[in-house]
C-alpha cells in the first residue's frame, strides 16, 4: 500500500475515477434539465412539443420557426433540422465526402476562409454560390459553431432539402435547450442566404 501511494498510483486512480464519476453525474444532471426545459422551450419558440413514448426520453420539437419548418430530436437521432421552403442546388458537409456531387454543382469557394475550412466539402450552383459569396458575416457563425459546440457538434449538412446537425452531447442522449435556441437562431441565419425569405432582410449579425 505504500509503495501505490508513494508511486501516485491510488490517487491518479481515485482523481481518473471521481473525474468519471463527475462527468456521468453532469450528462445525468443536464439530461433532467433538458427534459424539464423542453415544454417551456417550445412555447417559447412556437413550436409544438410531443413528450417522448419512452422512460427517460426527452422529447422532440417541431413547427415553424422564423418561416422555416423545423424539427428537434435529442433522443433517438440527436439531430436539428431545418427544411428549406426552396430547392437550392448545394451540398455542404463539414467533413470530406469521396462522392462524386451532381453534375450541375461546381466546387464552391466562399472567399471566406473560415467557411471553407469548417465545410470540407462545397459544392453549389452559380447561383447559390454568388449568395454564399456575397455574406460578409459567415466569420462570427463558424466562430460560434466551432467555439461553443466543437466537440458536441459531429455532422453540419446542407442539401437541396435543408440543414441538419447531427450533436452528441453525451448519454443519456439529449440536447440541452439553450443550445436548441442557438443553433436554430444560427440556421435560419444560414437559411437565409442559401434560401432567402422575402422576410430575412436587415438581420443583425450573430454575436
């Protein structure tokens, strides 16, 4: 015994064991708060809140957001998704993708550096591409997604069909709601350029 304690064994033991512990005790704690958080969350927004049909399930969201039809689910498929009201012609990934995109998408370059770093792979019509282009704020939105959700945020696609992100904010599975408010608030500032509102004009940048 104290040759484990003069060597350090049992306290890095006992620090990686209560560190383990902590960890699991704050998913459990921010699960509970997002459970309890979600009905108000939805009223908040406008947005329908259908309890989850299982123990310990959270829940989804889903309705109309800022003019776009959006869904939440932090159970079954941790995903957000927003669905454009349009076709546009892009597909975005924040990770490569070895397949080949359709033949009338080129390879899109933002002329914004950190877009095209955080979106691995960028292909869009001329058209899409000219609105990609000519957003000036695209800087701040990557500094959010990659500042505050690095490690949680796991897939960001966008598709002639809309956006969904794809989070993991550990288990038990579950999204907490101020992060289903930030990230809403962030794709339909992104919707707006890709698929425009005759609405969506004048916003403010994101902080």
């Amino acid at each position: 015994m104290q040759d484990l304690l003069s060597n350090g064994a049992l306290p890095i033991g006992f620090l990686m064991f209560f560190g383990m512990a902590f960890a699991f005790v704050k998913r459990r704690a921010t699960h509970r708060l997002a459970s309890k958080a979600f009905p108000e969350l939805a009223e908040r927004l406008g947005l329908v809140y259908r309890p989850s049909p299982y123990r310990g399930g959270i829940g989804t969201l889903a309705g109309t957001f800022q003019g776009y039809r959006v869904f939440v689910d932090p159970d079954e498929q941790r995903k957000i998704s927003l669905y454009f009201v349009g076709t546009p012609r892009v597909l975005l990934r924040n990770y490569a993708q070895n397949q080949r995109p359709p033949d009338d998408l080129g390879r899109l370059s933002s002329g914004d550096r950190n877009f095209d770093a955080f979106f691995k792979t960028r292909y869009a019509d001329d058209a899409i591409s000219a609105r990609i282009q000519q957003y000036k704020q695209w800087r701040p939105l990557v500094e959010v997604l990659e500042g505050q959700f690095r490690r949680e945020l796991t897939q960001f696609n966008v598709s002639e069909t809309g956006i969904t992100l794809v989070l993991n904010f550990g288990n038990p599975p579950h999204i907490p709601s101020g992060a289903v408010e930030r990230l809403l608030e962030i794709l339909v500032r992104f919707a707006n350029v890709v698929d425009p509102l005759e609405t969506s004009a004048n916003q403010e940048p994101i902080q």
